[in-house]
C-alpha cells in the first residue's frame, strides 16, 4: 500500500494512492483501518510531507563511502540525531534557498523509516515489525552553514530544507533497492540504499534503549553522496519499489 | 493566567489553574478563548508537561557565568539546538535514570517560552507579542554520554530527561524573576533568569529569519548552573512568578 498525504481545500487528509486516484481515509492509517471516505486524482494532487512526526530522528555518517570521502571515522555504534518539523515540504513543494546562503547548497538522498508502533527496549524482531513502511527524504544542507555554527539549526533545518515523500509504502524490502539522485533529469548519484554502516532496525534498537518510540516517528537513513543544487534545478530522488520525490529548487523572494 | 494540562482517565485535558481548583477547558488556549467544562482540584492532579511542542528549540551556552565556567567562548550571535519530545515528563513525575548511566548526572533550571502565534521574519517588536507564556524545563543530563557521543541523543534525550511544568504563566515578567534550583529542600544555585547573552527575544527574531514558528513550540533558554542528582532525591526548580517545578528522580527498575 502506499498512504499518502493531501492537501484538500487547505486541510491535510490522508490516502491511499493507486494508478490514477487517491482515495481518501477518514482517519490516519497509523491509528488502524481506515474507512474510504471519498477520492481525487493523482494528477495534480497537493501533496504533504507523508507524515509530521513526533520526534524527527536522522542518521549522519552511515554510509561507508560517504564516510571515506568526508575522511571521518566510522561510527562504532548507532546514534541518531534531530531535525525540526518546520522544515518538512512535500513532493513537488519548492525547495527555497534563503538569500543569503554561501556556498555549497546541496542535496542527500535518503531512505526514510516510518515507525507504526510504541516501542522501548526492542529486540531487532520487534524493531523489524515496528516499522509501518518507507518513504524518501532528501536533507537538503547549506554546508556553510553546516560548519560555522554550533548546531545545524539553520544549515539543515530552515523552512523547506526537508523535503518527504511523495508518499509511504508499505510493501517494499528498502534495504534492497537502490536509491537514484537527479537533477534536471541527469543521474548524479546512484547507490545501494542498503548499504549502510547501521541498519534502521540496529538503529531502533539502541534508540529503545534509552527513549520510547511512537507512531509516526520518523528514521532518516543518511545519503551515501550528496550534489549541488541551484535555483531553477528539479532534484529528483528516486528509491525503486518506493516512488520518486521531486522538488524544484527557487531562490527566496524570487518565486518561479 | 495559569495553563496546565493534567491527565483525566489516561486523557490529556487543558486547564487553568487556580488557588484549589483547576477549571477544565474545551479546547488549548492556544487556539483561542475556551469554554469552561468542568473542574478538578489542584491537590492530586496529574500533571502533563503544558505542551507537547511541534519544535521543542533549546539553547546551549546563554549565561555569562557559565560561560566562563566551562571555559568556552561567548556566541557571537543567538542559536538554538533540538530536544525532543520523548523526553518530556510533567511536574512530580519521576526521573529515571538509566542503569547504566556513568559520571555525572545533572539538573540544569531553565526558563521556556512558550510560543502563541506563527511568526516568521519578526521584529523584535513581534516575537515579544508572539510569546504567550512561560514554564521552567530541567534539562536532565548525563554528561559522559554528553561528551562521548556525537549527538545528544541519549545524554539529554533519554525518556524523562526533560521536566517541563508545572504549568503556563501567561502574566509574569520572566526576565526580571531569579531562578532558584534545590535538591531536597537544599538550594544549589540561585541566578538571576534574565542574565542571559541573548534573550527569547534575540533567538526568536534569528530563528525566524529562516524558520517558521508555531503556536506551541517552546524555546527552553539554558541555565547558569548545574548541580548532581542522586536517585532517591528530590529536585525542584523556582521561578517566582511562575512557580515550583519539583520531580523526584528515580532509579531506572527501582521506581520510588
């Protein structure tokens, strides 16, 4: 299945998208079965973030080639960190570069884990049957930013930097795909999605060891590479089995 | 005016506070004026934390004395890291602290702002009438982890690490009121709230030159001084004008 979420006269509603419709659910699939309350086509549909979770948890170095490149250390355990939900936009909403970003404004294409359960002191099975299913992410980071500051409150964390979706799928093995990252249609990067230092479920594990987990929470997996983005670009992230998340990029005050 | 949220039968319910009562409300404050819907006592209330926030922002070094004391340098501008919602636990609910914690283990008193309206690109001006209230947040922390990890994760957002309470004051000049931190009756520390090297105000202009505030996120503001929990003890943190934060802290598989 794939449950998406749309804007319908400014409010969110949640669907489950097919071939050519959506049809609308009375209630979030996170909360059990939902009836079908209604339907709308896919063609232009507004999408949301899939979901706003109650705790935003994303992985940084995991990848190996990511982390030989940045001449880092590889972690020696799993340890995730935080993004804020201001900054989620949803499938064809405009990543907005702030005006004064210097530098490197870039993308990192990302598998994303959507957590279905409450959830402490997991074993790596129920950390397995915990999540709900899968949607894409792309963190998108002002690298001077990145550096300068203290913490990355304005680097990976400003209005829109969070691209999610387009939606979550629920019928997918993730690990075994491979994620694909565009702009204006060319491949800058492709790379086994599975192929990560710590595995979501390593990662669920040890989180649960110290902090509850709770439906909707969000895992983003970290990128194996990331490229430029400029205004007027079209970043696409593609995770076979998944979907393709696609954001224009525009410059602040110059909407497009 | 005294917000809080207490639990009814395993619900969270809004409330104002009064001398021995607290009058239940229909709906948060913070989406308007809401209708009176009953009452309970204030003896033996359950208390939530007054917020479950969309961001939860909290500041890093902002008191001068602080400062100087772990030797680091004074920030040049306002910046604000993430806690996360996990953590949160209401007035008189127990801290646990995991069993295998090592090193120190510390209360930190902090004053919170409480957002009210969505603010972006404020004026000073504007994110002085964007706060509706303040609480007080003790930012528990477990300082090994602090130091050997790369992220906060479980040093400062393990489940229950993060007190906020006891409720909302909406009519207190926070900035002018001294801070007061005891363990077991004993005071710790006592500062003056408002000695900070940026105040609410600075970071919710800078937070907004990039991000979006909604009603609901809070701001916790950092503390001059720390001081150790033992399990067994009972740590309260005063501010006057607001109130009493109090929470015993427990032993993670000893509760009480």
């Amino acid at each position: 299945m794939r449950y998406a979420r749309v804007a319908l006269a400014g409010r969110p509603v949640w669907g489950r998208v097919g071939e050519k419709d959506i049809e609308l659910l009375a209630h979030s699939p996170l909360d059990g079965r939902p009836d079908v309350v209604g339907s709308v086509p896919v063609d232009g549909a507004h999408w949301l973030p899939p979901v706003i979770p109650p705790v935003f948890y994303a992985v940084g170095m995991n990848y190996p080639r990511h982390i030989a490149h940045a001449g880092a250390a590889t972690p020696e355990r799993p340890e995730a960190g935080y993004r804020a939900n201001n900054a989620l936009t949803g499938h064809r909403s405009p990543i907005v570069r702030p005006a004064d970003v210097e530098g490197r404004f870039e993308a990192e294409p990302e598998l994303v884990a959507v957590i279905g359960r409450t959830l402490r002191h997991a074993t790596r099975r129920q950390a397995q049957d915990a999540v709900f299913g899968w949607t894409i992410g792309n963190d998108v980071s002002a690298r001077t930013w990145q550096h300068q500051d203290r913490s990355f409150w304005r680097s990976k964390n400003s209005d829109t930097f969070k691209p999610m979706g387009p939606w979550i799928e629920t019928d997918v093995d993730a690990l075994a795909a491979t994620t694909t990252l565009r702009v204006n249609g060319e491949v800058r990067a492709r790379f086994a999605t599975g192929d990560m230092v710590f595995d979501p479920f390593d990662h669920i594990v040890a989180i649960t060891r110290y902090s509850t987990l709770h439906p909707g929470d969000v895992l983003w997996m970290g990128a194996e590479s990331a490229c430029a983005l400029t205004p007027g670009d079209t970043v696409d992230i593609e995770i076979d089995g998944i979907g393709v998340l696609s954001n224009p990029v525009h410059l602040e005050g110059n909407p497009s």
